[in-house]
C-alpha cells in the first residue's frame, strides 16, 4: 500500500487524482491528446500504471474529468474579467476578447483544441462544444443590453474574431498587437448594432 501524505484516505485519494488530472492537462496542453495514456500520466505523477484504474477506468473517462475540471475554470476567468470591467456593453465586449486571447496566450486554448482533435471521443467532443457555447453567455448578455434583437447570431459572429485573433496567436504573431486589434475590430462593429437615434 503506498504510504499517504494526507491526514485521511479520502484526502489522499483526492490530491491523487488530482494530479493525475493535472498531469494529463500538461500532455493535453503540449498539444496532442494521442499522448494521454496511463502509462504517461503515471510516469509524471510518480504511480505504478495500474494505480490509475483506480481512480478511471479508462483514457476516456480521465480526458472527461480533464474538460469537467476546464471548464468551470474557463467560464470563471471570462467572467472575473467582464466583472471587473465597466458597465458600458463596448467595456464588456472588449474585456470579453482580451480574457479569450490571455487563456490562448496561457495555453487553456491547446487544451481544448487537443480533446477536440479526439477521433473516438464524441461525447468528449460534445462536453468541450457544450463549454465554449457557455463562454458566449457574457457576450450575449452584453449585446442585448446594447439592443441587439439576436445577440446569439452576433455574439457567434462576433467570436470570429477571437478565432482569427487566435490563429494569429497560435502561428507566432506578438500577442500585445493581436490582442489590441481584435478588440478595436470587435468594439467596433457594435457600432452597427446601436439603432439609430431620432432624426
């Protein structure tokens, strides 16, 4: 039995799995989910492969516990970020582009890009779909306080941006200067959506 470094059993099982979780997050973000294996994970917790059945019982439920543990973590930083802007619909749409591009900046962005890359993982695919659809709520909040009659379609609309800033990102460009024009693209096409004032 392996000696515990927690004051209960319950305890140690818990930072176990932990790092196990956090061990295949750092493969993940290295970006190929090909490489998330037990016998990986293992290695860079220091437990015998077959310790890691303990706590999954296979690759797939561990990569699913990876995005569960994400995404919360995901959402929480978009909308830290938006809370600590100004009330203005323009302040929350670019403090909503520049919380995006610092999770690519930090790496969260891999992560998500490597489990979707999964050829035998649907469902997987479906709970990282289900997290960025949640990552547009802030924005859609926004643009219906600007006015906007669908501010779903616009909010999609409005993340090409992010996802072109991202690819930028991701193919070497400065992140300071992709960051600073994704968002003055973005704030300014609200301009489009505020109806017209009286004549």
């Amino acid at each position: 039995m392996p000696k515990i470094h927690a004051a209960t059993v319950a305890d140690h099982r818990s930072q176990q799995r932990a790092a196990l979780l956090e061990a295949a997050r750092e493969v993940l973000e290295e970006g190929d989910a090909s490489r998330v294996t037990f016998a990986e994970v293992a290695r860079r917790t220091g437990l015998a492969r077959n310790s890691v059945y303990k706590y999954f019982p296979d690759r797939q439920h561990l990569l699913t516990a990876v995005v569960r543990e994400a995404a919360p973590r995901w959402t929480g930083r978009i909308h830290d970020a938006l809370a600590a802007a100004g009330d203005s619909p323009e302040e929350r749409v670019a403090a909503y582009v520049t919380a995006q591009l610092e999770m690519v900046r930090d790496g969260e962005h891999r992560l998500a890009r490597a489990v979707a890359d999964e050829h035998d993982a649907a469902a997987l695919r479906a709970g990282a779909d289900t997290a960025h659809r949640a990552l547009l709520d802030p924005l859609v909040d926004a643009l219906r306080d600007l006015g906007d009659d669908d501010p779903l379609l616009t909010a999609r609309f409005l993340q090409g941006f992010v996802n072109a800033a991202t690819t930028a990102l991701e193919s070497g460009s400065d992140y300071a200067t992709v960051t600073t024009r994704a968002v003055r693209l973005t704030v300014a096409a609200l301009k489009g959506l505020t109806p017209p004032g009286p004549a």
